[in-house]
C-alpha cells in the first residue's frame, strides 16, 4: 500500500453509478470519509461489505461521515449491483485502476485488494484497515469513526478545531492582541 496513516490522500474525481458528479476534495474540511475498496460487484463477500455499510449508512451520516465504495466494475455493473442487493452508497468506479494503483491496491489480477480507508476533515488519512475480513467490518469502522468524532468535537471545545483557520477563528483575546500590535 503506497498511502499511510496521516498521510493527505490523493484527490479522485469521477461519477457514481447514479451519474451524480463527485470529487473528493469537495468533503475536505467538511465531513469525514470512509472510501472502501472492494474485488468485485455481486460476489460474496463485496455484496456482504456492501449491505452492511448500507444498513449502517445512517449511522456514519449522523457522525458528518460519507461513505464511498470503489472497485474496478463499470458504473452499469455498480447500478445493477446497488439495486439487486438494495444498497444505498455512492459506488465509484476506477475502471482503468489509475486510482487504485496510485494508492497501491491492485492485485496481480488487476482487481483491488479488499481494503478500507478512514479519512478525517482535514483529509488526513486517520486508519487504514487491510486484508478486510467482511462480517462486522462496517460496524468495526464506524466504532473507529465514532472515536474520531470524539477526538474532533474534543478539539472543538477546546477551541482547536481543524477547520478553525479557514474559518478565521481566533482563542478570545487574540483578536484584540492582533489589534493592539498594529496601532
């Protein structure tokens, strides 16, 4: 795997299986994401993988958290999939595996390897999960989101938000200091 923990991940543009436009930087600063690689549509394990994280899709929504699946399948094959099995995630598709290779999770077949990346505000990876083992793997990353939402609302109320620069967020006091220092 060519990406580690704290680590910007690479910025991947493309479409859903629903043709909704998407670009990850757009939750940079926003939310958290959870962008699972999966081998293949309809097998086993992957349709597995997909209910589960569905099922608990609210879960992560109520967390500021967005789910993305991503494999190698074409978007006709992420819709059929989706529908078939009644999942309700944005499924990506990176059909000639440059995303996947970049990060270093193609297989000697070309599909990717199962494996799950927890990405924070500050579009940081936070965890990576490798060599996935589907059952309760879902409910796995949304206990590893949930510390990090605590982690986040923790900095929050100590006024260290991650996004508190871009927001031009200053401790009390420190506004005045800036002034007094230029006059």
């Amino acid at each position: 795997m060519n990406i580690k923990v704290n680590q910007q991940l690479p910025n991947f543009i493309g479409v859903t299986y629903d043709g909704q436009q998407f670009d990850l930087s757009k939750y940079i600063g926003q939310s958290n994401v959870v962008l699972y690689f999966y081998p293949k549509d309809d097998t086993p394990g992957c349709t597995v993988e997909g209910v589960e994280f569905s099922e608990l899709n609210k879960e992560f929504r109520k967390l500021n958290t967005w789910v993305f699946g991503m494999s190698r399948d074409g978007l006709d094959s992420h819709q059929r999939f989706c529908h078939k099995n009644n999942i309700h995630l944005p499924l990506l598709s990176d059909s000639e595996g440059k995303y996947g290779q970049k990060l270093g999770l193609l297989k000697d077949t070309g599909n990717f390897v199962r494996a799950t990346l927890l990405i924070g505000r500050d579009g940081k990876v936070k965890h990576i999960w490798e060599d996935v083992k589907v059952n309760g793997h879902a409910a796995e990353v949304l206990g590893k989101v949930k510390e990090l939402e605590h982690q986040a609302q923790k900095k929050i109320s100590l006024g260290r938000d991650i996004g508190s620069s871009r927001r031009g967020y200053a401790k009390p006091g420190a506004r005045a200091a800036r002034k007094s220092r230029r006059a």
